[in-house]
C-alpha cells in the first residue's frame, strides 16, 4: 500500500490542478481497515461538475484499489474528517492548502448549529 501512496503523489505532483493529496479513514487512523481512503484536494477554482467527476474518474481509474474522493465534491462535515484525521501524503503549497482549510471550518462553524439540530432529530425521531 505505501507503493501505491508513492504513485498517487507523483501523479499529483505532475497534475498542476492537484494542491494536496491527503489519507484519511480508518487506515489513517491505525484501525482495522477494508480500503484505503484518499483525498485530491483540487487548487482553489471555479471547477464544474463535471470536470470534478473527470478528474475524480481519473484517479480512481489509475488507482482501482484506493477509494479516491475529491476534496470540492464532499459534504462539508466529511470535509471536516478529512482535515481533522487526515496525513497530508503531498503538498505543493502548504500556504494555499492551510487557506482552504481555514476557509472550510469557517464554512463548517456557520453551519455546525443546523448539523448538530439535525444530528439530534435524527437522534430522537421515531
């Protein structure tokens, strides 16, 4: 598997739309784990949907063992697992990648109030 992670950043080292790549999930975390979860945190831009899912295709078709996410394609809170647990695997611009990161937990705070309300009505529906 550490093969495979040295062949994900080289890929991403030689795709300038590629700001990071990062692990996350369980095998980031030293758990048990079923796959290996990867994030390709795209440069900040204006990217549609479909070249997200492009490039999402991408990397899964060059990695089919690795469960490949990308970054701008995620739900907020998931956002948030990926910084939070996340081992940065390649960064070419720590500065840029922490600015998103500040830009998403300051998007993630806004909403964390409506999160959490929903969280407990799906903890007390019945």
């Amino acid at each position: 598997m550490l093969k495979e992670l040295k062949k994900i950043s080289e890929k991403a080292r030689n795709d300038g739309d590629v700001l990071a790549v990062m692990l996350f999930g369980s095998y980031a975390r030293n758990e048990k784990f079923s796959d290996m979860d990867v994030c390709v945190v795209l440069k900040q831009g204006k990217f549609d949907r479909l070249f997200l899912s492009k490039k999402r295709l991408e990397y899964l078709t060059a990695f089919p063992n690795m469960d490949i996410q990308i970054f701008q394609q995620l739900p907020l809170y998931i956002k948030m697992r990926v910084l939070k647990e996340g081992k940065t695997i390649f960064c070419r611009n720590e500065d840029l990648l922490y600015d998103l990161s500040f830009s998403t937990i300051r998007q993630f705070e806004y909403f964390k109030p409506r999160y959490l309300s929903y969280l407990e009505g799906v903890l007390y529906a019945r």
